[in-house]
C-alpha cells in the first residue's frame, strides 16, 4: 500500500544490498547489459528456482562476466526479429539503437553491445518496435521527450549520440520507452513519488538540456527512477535494506511536472529507495520471479 512499510523480499550481508528486480516468462531468454557496454545472454529456464527470502545464486555462476563489471539492466526477450531494436542509454547522456537481431549470436564470455567512454557507462536497454517516443530522466528531476526517429540504427560497436544535455553533477538515471497514453512515475530516493502524464512533456530535440520532471529538495533526495505506466499497473519498490513494497498505480496520484509528489513508501533511518520494478498482474499466474 502507498506510504506503508513493505516487507522483507531478500536476504542481504552487510556488504550487499539488491539492486535489481524483474519479471520473465520462463521461455524466455535473458539479455544481460553491463555498465561496460556489454551483453550477456542467458535463458531463463537455466536460472534456478528460489523462494522470495532466498539469497539466490551469484550471477558470476550462470554467466561469464568480467571481473569489476556491474549489471545495469536485464532485458526479457521472446525472439530475436528484424523488426525491433535495442535502445540503450548512458550515465552521460548519450543514446544507442541496435537492431535486436544483432544480438541473436550469443559468446559465452559477451558481446559487445555499446562501445562505451572510460567516463561513462551504460544505465539502461529497452526494447522498441522503432516508432516510439523515448525519455530520459536525471537525478536533478529533469527530463528530455523526442522521438526514437532522432536516432538512427547504428551497429553494436558504436558509441552512440547525445540525448541530453546535463548540467554539472547531474547524470541520466532512467530512460522510457513510451507507448500510447503513458504517464511517467517518478520515484525519489527518500520515497515520494508521483504520476505525470507523458503528455505534458512537450516532444523536443534530442541533445537538449530538458524540462522539469519532480521538484528535488532535501525532503525528496535525488530520483533513482522512472517509469512508464499505465492506471491498474502494480509496482515493486526495493530498498537498499532489501525491503519489498508493492502497490497499484491507480492509487498513486498524478501531479504536474514540477511538484515533488507524496510518499509512496515509509523508510527506516538509514535505508532508501533502490529500485522500482513493473509487475505485470495478467500474467503473474505464468511467470517466475528472478
């Protein structure tokens, strides 16, 4: 429920702490993007089954992954088709779009999917049919809205180009890929947050430097995410802590761009919003938690 506590959804090590959270479909297969740029594949039927308070199995186990390098998004994927894309997004702002079928080809040890700066890394892969509209969202709250037709196809060893312009200390922490009627739910580290339809973001130029997303104060903190939802869509909210907190969209009120929202969930001194997933409720019967 908005502004409740949650629950204990993992078990964590004073060292550790859950970053991400998802659902597949156990036949699919599974497109892991490091902050390095690159790209690991995996079939989701080869990931052990756990209970919701189990530790789970180090990702070094079931992929070869680099030493040092870090997941930053995990991408479901039914087939590799000629007719969709991958949209990948950096820390510094820049924006990528590989076909998917480039990606069909898998090498135990990755491939590359972004050639990535020393300075920067990869936050964020989405997947799009190549006509839709796509935001990015900083941790100052602002945010940029163009269409993906601003940025060609390029192949995976590309660097990509500019899809925003940030201020100093700023940085991208989210990218949506929009469909239809969306709003945009965006969720501070402090635990407030807010519906604003996508449509009050007015569609300009990529490179730019944005308009107001949420209001940040000390009260809020910085965003760590955002969203595209739709009315009746549940939500996971995970804390550093590992605490879980799910509720509806429907009951998380839409406000104007430059408000800051209401709290969405209550923290314990020390903890904070670490990520929020999308659960898809129609489907849940059908799909396994990873």
């Amino acid at each position: 429920n908005r502004g409740g506590k949650g629950i204990t959804g993992a078990v964590t090590k004073d060292e550790d702490f859950v970053e991400h959270l998802f659902i597949a479909n156990t036949h699919d297969y599974i497109l892991i993007f490091t902050d390095r740029g690159k790209c690991y594949w995996l079939k989701v039927y080869a990931i052990p089954t756990g209970s919701r308070i189990s530790k789970g199995r180090p990702i070094i186990n079931l992929i070869d992954i680099e030493s040092g390098e870090k997941i930053k998004a995990v991408l479901p994927v039914k087939e590799f088709d000629e007719n969709h894309y991958i949209v990948m997004a950096t820390e510094k702002g820049l924006i990528k779009k590989t076909n998917l079928s480039a990606f069909s080809h898998p090498r135990k040890s990755g491939i590359i999917a972004l050639n990535i700066r020393e300075d920067d890394q990869l936050i964020e892969a989405k997947l799009s049919d190549g006509d839709r509209k796509v935001l990015f969202v900083t941790a100052h709250g602002k945010a940029i809205h163009f269409h993906e037709s601003q940025v060609r196809p390029m192949g995976r060893n590309a660097t990509g180009v500019k899809a925003i312009r940030l201020r100093h200390g700023d940085k991208v922490i989210a990218m949506v890929v929009a469909n239809g009627e969306m709003d945009l739910l965006t969720i501070s580290e402090f635990g407030y947050g807010k519906r604003t339809p996508i449509s009050e973001f007015r569609q300009q130029t990529r490179g730019g430097s944005g308009i107001i997303a949420m209001k940040i104060t000390e009260k809020t903190g910085q965003l760590v995410s955002a969203l595209g939802v739709y009315d009746n869509q549940d939500i996971v909210i995970i804390t550093v802590n590992g605490i879980i907190n799910r509720q509806n969209t429907i009951n998380i009120s839409r406000y104007g761009r430059s408000t800051q929202g209401v709290r969405l969930i209550r923290l314990s001194e020390g903890d904070r919003v670490s990520d929020v997933a999308k659960v898809s409720v129609e489907d849940e019967e059908e799909q396994t938690d990873i």
